[in-house]
C-alpha cells in the first residue's frame, strides 16, 4: 500500500527536524517561563521528526536519517520529556 499523506509533508527540508530537536534540546534556560518553552520545542521538534521518519520515502532522506542516528535524537527528545 502507498503511504497516503507522503505528499503531504510538514517540511520538506530533510535537515530541518533533527535541527530544530537539537537546537532545542542544547538550549539553555534561566527561568521557569524559558523551561517551559524549551519543553514545548522539544515536544514539538520530536513529534515532527517522528513524523517524518514515518514518512520517509526518498532514499536520500533515509540515507541521511539513519547516517544522523534520528532514532537516537528521537530517544533523546522522548526522555527529555518523560522527565518533565
């Protein structure tokens, strides 16, 4: 069966989830309204990037996914949050 929403992508950069998990989980914050928003990056960061490895149907994308270790960055963001 052929993916049904494959032509409906969020992103189309194949860098940019993995990017924006990093950068969100490297953030630093001084307060409790910083912590809460670094929170909600992160979970929003993780459900796209498991979004995406979910779609993936472009060999290159696939490649880079598993090249970059997106399932460890994905664990990464999922503890993260489970220890909020």
């Amino acid at each position: 069966m052929e993916n049904p929403i494959k032509n409906n992508r969020i992103v189309e950069g194949k860098t940019f989830a993995l990017r924006l998990l990093n950068f969100a989980l490297e953030t630093q914050s001084n307060c409790a309204a910083g912590e809460d928003e670094k929170e909600s990056m992160v979970s929003y960061a993780t459900t796209l990037l498991k979004y995406q490895i979910a779609t993936a149907t472009c060999h290159n994308e696939i490649d880079y996914l598993d090249r970059c270790d997106a399932s460890a960055r994905l664990s990464d963001g999922l503890k993260f949050l489970c220890l909020k």
